[in-house]
C-alpha cells in the first residue's frame, strides 16, 4: 500500500529563531505592525510503501529522526495518510 506523508519541522519554541525575526521585522517595515513571533520551518511531503499505516508511520519516525530533523534544534509533527 501507498502513504503520504505530510511533515512539518518547527524550531524549538525555546531557541530564537532568527529567520523568523528578519520576516518579522519585514513585515513590520511594510505596515504589518501586528505581526509577531513569525517562525519559519519546513514542510514536507514524501509517498512510502509499507504493508501498514503503522508501519508507514514507523518509518516516518525514523526519516524524522535520523535525517528530516535535528531534535536539539526542531520538533516535527506529520500526519499519514493512504492513497
């Protein structure tokens, strides 16, 4: 069976995040005064075979842990759905 994927890489709530400030700080520039806390990340979609949802899920774990994220500096949610 086919899964996507969808992933999402966050920084930690506790670290600055300086990409965030610069839009921020941008977006302030160009009139969005009301704008705060901007945080960037990164999104991610893949497709995976796996005989289950479970073991889809499984190995999105894995993908998120080992290469996808850095745990010191991120967190990462994902859903999985079939196709």
């Amino acid at each position: 069976m086919k899964f996507n994927a969808d992933i999402n890489v966050m920084p930690l709530k506790a670290l600055l995040d300086p990409q965030g400030k610069a839009v921020t700080a941008s977006m302030h520039n160009i009139g969005y005064k009301t704008v705060e806390n901007v945080r960037i990340g990164k999104h991610i979609t893949l497709q995976i075979e796996a005989d289950t949802k479970e073991a889809a899920e499984a190995k999105v774990e894995e993908a998120c842990k080992t290469i996808l994220s850095n745990q010191v500096m991120e967190f990462y949610e994902y859903t999985v759905t079939e196709i």
